[in-house]
C-alpha cells in the first residue's frame, strides 16, 4: 500500500490510479464525516464526490501541509459547513443551530482527526508574527473589538484589520485549501468551546 506522501506525488504527477488508491482509502472515513453532520445520504455521497473532483482538478498546484486524512476530513467538514451555508432553507433547522454541536459529537476516529486540526489550526497561531499573533488571539479568544486592541496595543484600528487579515490568510494557506474566511472563523471559534 502506498504511503500518503507517495499518493499525493502521484497526484501530482497526474496519476489516475493515485485519485482511484486515495478514494479507496479514505472515501468511508469522509462519508461518515458528512453523514454525522448532514443526516442525508444523498447530500453526504455529493459531498464526498464534489471533494474528489476538486482534489483532481487541484492536483498540479496541491499543497497539503497536514495528513492527507486530516486534509480530507477537513474539506468533508468545510463542504458540509459549505452545504448548509447555500441550503439554509433545504436542511433541517436543528442541524443548522446546532452544527457546533454535533461537530463534537463525532465517532472516534473523527474526534482524533478534529483533534489533528485544532492542533494544526494552534500550531499555525502560534507561528503567526509575534504582533500579528497577539492581535488575533484578543480578537478570536477574547472576543475584543479593534478598537479595544489599538487601545491595548497602543496601535491603530487599521493597523489591527491588517493583523487580523494577515492572520486568516496564513490560516487559510496553511490549511492546505481555499478555505471561505467563514469556515476559518468557525473552526477558531469551535476551538476555542
């Protein structure tokens, strides 16, 4: 069996049988992701192949930065969070209230890979530029406005906007996809739950 740096170097060279090895793998593990969240097997079977499509069509230009599972554990999460962003009016009002929730709520190896990217989401916070840092962390942790961190910090409110912008974009680079900055700011604040 391959390993999952071999497959995403066949994926990077364009390899069909790479897509076919990955699907085989991982498709059940996504599937069961969707579903817990969703409820619909129909929406869940969409997603997980709406995942594939993209990870194909992103294949030259991929750059995964976490497990390959947890990258795609965590597009099956953003294209769930995605589905019911577009269908608010299609899905029933309880998943959507509480999405949160049952993102938690999750069988075991889905609570280890949701640990794998609140851990990667920390790492990468922690590697922000020392004032980039600090101010996203008054911003997401402790719910200031910017206002109250130029005040804090003794900068401007532009100055924080700019950290704060700075700081999503590196969460969403380094989140190995592009990710809505909505999604981002989703999985900060389940984090911080």
């Amino acid at each position: 069996m391959n390993s999952d740096k071999e497959l995403i170097e066949l994926l990077h060279q364009g390899k069909d049988e790479a897509l076919s090895l990955i699907y085989k793998k991982y498709w059940q593990m996504m599937y069961l992701a969707a579903y817990n969240l969703v409820q619909d097997k129909e929406v869940c079977e969409d997603i997980v192949q709406d995942i594939f499509v993209d990870l194909w069509n992103k294949r030259t230009h991929l750059i995964i930065s976490i497990s390959l599972k947890s990258y795609l554990y965590t597009s099956t999460v953003y294209k769930v969070y995605d589905f019911f962003r577009k269908n608010k009016k299609l899905i029933k009002i309880e998943l959507l209230d509480n999405f949160s929730e049952t993102f938690h709520a999750l069988t075991p190896e889905t609570k280890l890979l949701y640990e794998e990217l609140i851990e990667h989401v920390d790492s990468i916070i922690e590697h922000l530029p020392l004032k980039c840092k600090a101010v996203f962390k008054l911003s997401r942790e402790q719910e200031l406005s910017n206002k109250e961190i130029a005040d804090k910090l003794h900068i401007s409110q532009r100055t924080v906007e700019g950290h704060i912008t700075k700081a999503l974009s590196i969460l969403r680079y380094s989140m190995g996809m592009s990710l809505c900055i909505e999604f981002v700011l989703f999985i900060v604040k389940i984090k911080n739950n």
